[in-house]
C-alpha cells in the first residue's frame, strides 16, 4: 500500500453508517456488519468477513470500554482500508475490558499487508472514541446521515 496517512474520514461512507441496528448478541452484529460490507464491496466475501472478525475477538475483545468496541480484521483480497460506524439500538454484551455492554461500534477490515496503516487507524479511532462528548453526540443520533456527519466533525 501506498504510504500515506489515511484518516478516518477517508474510510467511511454513508452507505457504511447505521444508526439503531437492532442486534441481540456479539455474533448477530458482526453478521450483519459483514453483510453490509460485502453489499457494498461485492468483490468481499460475506463469509470471510464475518469469519475473520470473529477469530479476531477470539484472541482478545475487541470493546475498549465506555459501550465502545473497534472491531476489526485483515482481509484476503481487500484492496483497500474500508470503515462502518453502527450505534445499536439497545447495549449487547461485547466481553469488553469493563465488562460494559455495547452500542457503539466502529469496524475496520483491512489488507493483509496494511500494517502500519491498521495500527495507526487503531490508535486514531481509540483517542476520537476516548473523548466521552463525541460519542455521546453519536449516541445522540436518530438517523444514519446525521450519524455520518458527526463522526466527521473535528
């Protein structure tokens, strides 16, 4: 991959923002955040995705604390860093390091090779999630495109 810096507004669409996702466990929203990517990068496969993601929380919960979780994975045959933000309508169980539940997940599936580019996204997505005010204005969202915009304000 090229060395550039990515940012966080350069891997999210709308297309990839869902506000008030139903989802009654870790397994069922990690389902339908891997049908989501795959409906909107069909060259991804729907299977690998979801399967990817949960061997990732296999080796450690990916829920920082506060309600927030980042999954994420690397991907065979993914050409490029993709984003989806989806708050949930009611708090799951995620297994997070303050035993909290959560409703507000920040996904990134990347390249196989992409590894300074993940780590850097990681630890971006850690420090705008860490600050309690931003993610209360995303919980405070009732629609995806007022959710999308927000995540992009400075």
């Amino acid at each position: 991959m090229a060395q550039t810096t990515l940012t966080i507004e350069s891997i999210i669409s709308p297309a990839l923002t869902r506000c008030g996702v139903s989802g009654s466990s870790k397994k069922r929203v990690l389902e339908y955040i891997a049908n989501l990517i795959a409906q909107h990068f069909p060259f991804l496969d729907e299977n690998a995705i979801f399967t990817n993601l949960i061997c990732r929380e296999r080796l450690g919960s990916t829920g920082i604390g506060q309600g927030i979780a980042i999954p994420h994975c690397r991907l065979e045959n993914c050409d490029r860093i993709i984003g989806a933000l989806i708050t949930l309508k009611d708090k799951i169980p995620f297994d997070a390091i303050d035993n909290e539940p959560v409703d507000l997940l920040f996904v990134l599936i990347v390249p196989q090779e992409a590894t300074s580019e993940h780590l850097d996204l990681l630890s971006q997505l850690a420090q705008k999630f860490n600050d309690r005010r931003f993610c209360e204005h995303l919980r405070d969202c009732d629609n995806d495109e007022t959710l999308f915009r927000r995540v992009l304000e400075k």
